[in-house]
C-alpha cells in the first residue's frame, strides 16, 4: 500500500466524494469503502483502483493499515461509527452535523480524547472563497462592528424527498442549518469570546412536506440569534424550495457592519449559466471537477483533513466546534416547540 490508509464509511452521496478526494490526494491510499449496501460501495470502489469493500464498518476498523476514516453516514448515525473508530486508534473526519443530541457530540468528543486521535467535522464554509473574502474584510476590520447579518440556505423539494431517504429522521435545521451556524460562529470568533450568543428565537413549521410529500419533518426554521455584542442576525433555512430553481440550493449572505457591508450569493451568483429547456447554474465552487479531480472548497476542507493527518497537525475544526453547532440547534428545537426564546449561553464550555 502507497500512502496513509483511508477508509470511507458511507458511500452516499457525499461519502462518494470523501473517497474520491482521498483517491487523488498524494500521500494518501484509499484503503477501504464501506456502504451497508453492497452494490454502491462497489461502484464508488471500481471507479477509484478498486478499494477494498465493506458492509460492516467494523470490519473496515479493524485493517491496521487504515489510519484514519471519514464517517459520511446519515446525520443521526454517526455516535456508534465515531465512537468506533477512535477506539481503534483511527483519525476521524465526521460530516456536520457532529451529531443530532448533546449525548451523542459528548460521547464522540469524548472517546476522541481518550484515544487521542484526531476529531474534524467537515463544516467546509470555512474553506469557500466567498466566506474567506468576508473572514479577511472582518478581520482587516474594513466593515467595523457587526450590527446586522441576515442568512439564508434553502434547498429545493428533491432534497428532503428525493436525494434523502432519511430526511424524516433529521432535519433541515441539521442538515443546512448546521453549515450557517458554524460558519457565523466563525465570522463572529465566538470560540473565542465567553458566551457570544445571548438568546435566540426560532419558529419552525411542518406542512408542504408532511402533508404532501409524507416527510415528517418541518418545512423550515426561521431564526433570530441575538448576541451580546449588540449584533442581530436573522437565519432562514428551508427544505421547500420548488424544484424548478435554478439550482438545488440558494445560498445569500448579507452583513452589515458600522463601516461597510458584505454581500454574498452562493448559489446564482451566475458565473457559469446553463441554458437548455430551462436555466440553471452549474456548480462552480462547492466541489466542481476539474481535469477529472474533484476540486472545489468541499473537497479542500477533506483534503486538509488528510494533510493534517499525514503531518500530524490539528485541523482548522474540531470536535468542539461540531459541539457548538449542536448544542445552537438543540436550542432552535427548543424555542420551535415552546414558541419562547431561549437563552444560549456557554457553547464550548459545560
Ligand atoms: N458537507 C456537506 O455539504 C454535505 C452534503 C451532503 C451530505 N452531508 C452529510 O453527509 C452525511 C451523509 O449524507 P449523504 O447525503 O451522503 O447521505 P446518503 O443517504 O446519500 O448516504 C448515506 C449512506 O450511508 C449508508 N449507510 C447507512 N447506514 C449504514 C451503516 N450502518 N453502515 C454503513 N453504511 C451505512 C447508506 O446505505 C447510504 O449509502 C450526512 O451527515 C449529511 O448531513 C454533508
């Protein structure tokens, strides 16, 4: 075997691209691809030198030559997989959301800590040059205080009742909610102030999906997250977007600072315009290929998490971070269900 073993487990979707970047990273072997379904590790596996192929992920743990893994399972199963994994000794890259309850983020964080072995979530926003651009005029301190910032990710209907046989069990507040919140906790340096978030109110309401789809699961989450530096930011995430959007996501962000704001569009910025039988946006920035290579900020954040790895150097996030964005969405379902605000306080420390 050339290179540091890597296994996938998961095969999914997005599973398929963590394999597909750890077959094209130097220094790296794809080592394993584990899906419960038979059929659909194998065809991730044939397309990249033949991998071996796994049904039980814990077979997968036990190859000594597999160092690290990345756990790209529905959003509600990663507690056993992780916990798993540390306790073979292998480094972890987890896809957001960390986990869907505080008991399940504590329980992978602390079985990372006792192995000592690497935890990444995969909150790969940090890496998008949009958000960057935002990063670097904030810290340059271009914009001045934050007083406003306003964020919507939505995704079209086929999301939640196409793309996800596991939409009911989750939600669109873990699945998208999760990227935006780690993102503004990222902008706003929250890790390193005490207690940034004050209170937040979050009105979430099932219908179009439950009704007419049979996805038990909300339409969307509306929320207002007041912080105690002044600074309001009102985030809007749906799953109901009809599929005939331009592109399965739309992505705006909107921030307004003392000095100068910043506005971002991520989905129908319109760089590249497909114009066939109706008009769309190809991807050009989440995970494009190029020259065949999966390219793009999705697959940057994985390969930071295997040059990390190889190094032996902590990656940009970690299982904390996970444990904050969790713990805010724990929250949003609280206000949701009591109709009250809610109170934040302390998210990276108990
Ligand atoms: N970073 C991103 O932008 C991004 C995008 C999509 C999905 N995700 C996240 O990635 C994870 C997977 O999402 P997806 O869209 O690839 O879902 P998916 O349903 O396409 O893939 C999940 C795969 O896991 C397999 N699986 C289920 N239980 C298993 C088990 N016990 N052992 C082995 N395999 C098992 C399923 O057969 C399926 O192939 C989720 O947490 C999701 O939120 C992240």
């Amino acid at each position: 075997m050339n290179g540091v073993g890597f296994g996938v487990i998961g095969a999914g979707t997005w599973g398929e691209l963590h394999a597909r970047v750890y077959a094209d990273t130097p220094g790296v072997c794809l080592a394993g691809v584990c899906d419960l379904n038979r059929e659909r590790a194998q065809q991730v596996s044939r397309s990249l030198r033949d991998a071996p192929v796994y049904t039980d992920y814990r077979d997968l743990l036990a190859d000594e030559r597999i160092q690290a893994v990345s756990i790209v399972l529905p959003d509600f199963l990663h507690r056993e997989a992780a916990v798993e994994a540390a306790r073979q000794g292998k480094h972890i890259l987890i896809e957001k959301p960390l986990a869907t309850t505080e008991e399940d983020a504590r329980a992978i964080l602390a079985a990372a800590a006792e192995a000592n072995v690497t935890l990444m979530v995969d909150f790969h926003n940090r890496w998008s040059p949009l958000f960057q651009s935002l990063r670097q005029a904030i810290e340059i301190g271009e914009l001045g205080e934050a007083q406003m910032i306003t964020y919507r990710l939505n995704d079209t209907l086929y999301v939640p009742t196409k793309m996800l046989s596991w939409s009911a069990r989750s939600s669109v507040a873990w699945f998208l909610a999760s990227h935006c919140l780690d993102t503004l906790l990222w902008l706003q340096g929250a890790r390193e102030g005490a207690d940034a978030i004050e209170r937040l109110y979050c009105v979430a309401k099932k219908g179009l999906l439950a009704r007419q789809y049979g996805v038990d699961t909300p339409d969307y989450y509306l929320t207002t997250l007041e912080w105690r530096s002044g600074l309001t930011i009102f985030l809007e995430n749906a799953w109901i977007l009809p599929d005939s959007s331009p592109s399965i996501f739309d992505l705006k962000c909107q921030y307004i600072g003392t000095k100068g704001a910043f506005l971002i569009d991520g989905s129908h910025h319109g760089a590249a315009q497909r114009l066939t039988q109706t008009l769309s946006y190809p991807d050009a920035l989440v995970a494009p290929t190029i020259h065949g290579r999966p390219s793009g900020f999705a697959a940057e954040s994985i390969r930071h998490f295997a040059r990390c790895v190889i190094e032996g150097r902590k990656p940009i996030v970690d299982g904390l971070d996970g444990l904050a964005v969790t713990r805010l969405i724990l929250k949003m379902e609280e206000s949701a269900r009591t109709k009250m605000p809610v109170a934040v306080g302390s998210l990276y420390h108990d």
